[in-house]
C-alpha cells in the first residue's frame, strides 16, 4: 500500500511565510480636492494594506490551510515560522486598528478571532453586567417604556444569597 501523496512542503516556505506577512500596516494615499470654483488643493491620508491570513499564503503556494497546520505540527522550523507570521499579522491588526484605518466591529471581531486577546470580566470583583436592548418593534404586548434591561450580580449578593 501506498503512504499517499507526497508532500508539497519545502523548507523555503519557512522565509516565504514571514515575508507574505511582513508588509507595512498602511500605505499613505494622496488625494485631491476640488471646490465648485475649480480650485484645487492636496491631502494625505492612510489606507490599510490588506491584512494577509495564513489562506492567502495557503492559496499563493498551492495548498489548503490543512496542510499549513500539518506542516507546522511536522516541521518545527516551519511551526516558528508560521509563529512570527502570525505575530505580524497581530502587529497589522492592532496597528491600523488603534490608527481608525478598519471599522470598529471588523477590528473586533478579527482580533477576537485570529488572537489570543480576548475581552475578560473583572473575576476578582465578581461583577457582571449585561445589558440587553429589545430592538423588536413595539407592538400592543411589548408597549413598555422599559426597553432596556439591565441584569447585574455582585459577588457580595451572590453570597448572601446562598
């Protein structure tokens, strides 16, 4: 029986990783302005460069992301490679994030998604809030005035309560 396909890894993929993501997080754009008279004058301003993710590196070689994550499990020198690939995909993100160049929810969102950074509750105080907004629209059986909700616990009335 066979061992299956060969594989496509090369050990040049290891530099080639880090250099797909070691681009400038923005680029800066000129534009120009005119008025209704006709004059004319000329701004700078910043544009993020497209955030690279490990599929379009996948796709530039000619694999799928299952093989990068095998081979990152196989080879520990690709495994430090795709690393730092990520790392700077990180620094890309948080940079043109804190600079306003991507849409809040986007920024949010892809961070909560391709980092380890998540949003944590303060445990040590034991608080937790949750607000709900009911965005249905009113009808006879929701008329209330209340459409916010607001639920909080504390840690002292979790404990009184036992």
């Amino acid at each position: 029986m066979g061992r299956g396909r060969p594989t496509k890894y090369k050990p040049e993929y290891c530099k080639k990783i880090i250099e797909y993501f070691e681009i400038e997080p923005y680029r800066e754009r000129e534009v120009t302005h005119r008025k209704k008279n006709g004059d004319e004058w000329t701004t700078h301003e910043d544009v993020a460069n497209d955030l690279p993710f490990i599929s379009g590196f996948a796709h530039k070689i000619g694999v799928n992301t299952d093989s990068i994550n095998a081979w990152s499990k196989k080879y520990p020198e690709f495994s430090e490679a795709l690393k730092k690939a990520k790392e700077l995909q990180h620094n890309i993100l948080a940079t043109n994030g804190l600079r306003g160049l991507y849409q809040v929810a986007f920024a949010i969102f892809t961070a909560k998604n391709i980092t380890p950074w998540r949003d944590v509750a303060d445990e040590k105080k034991g608080i937790s809030i949750a607000i709900v907004i009911d965005q249905r629209p009113r009808t006879e059986s929701n008329n209330s005035d209340s459409r916010i909700h607001i639920n909080r616990t504390f840690a002292s009335e979790q404990s009184q309560a036992v």
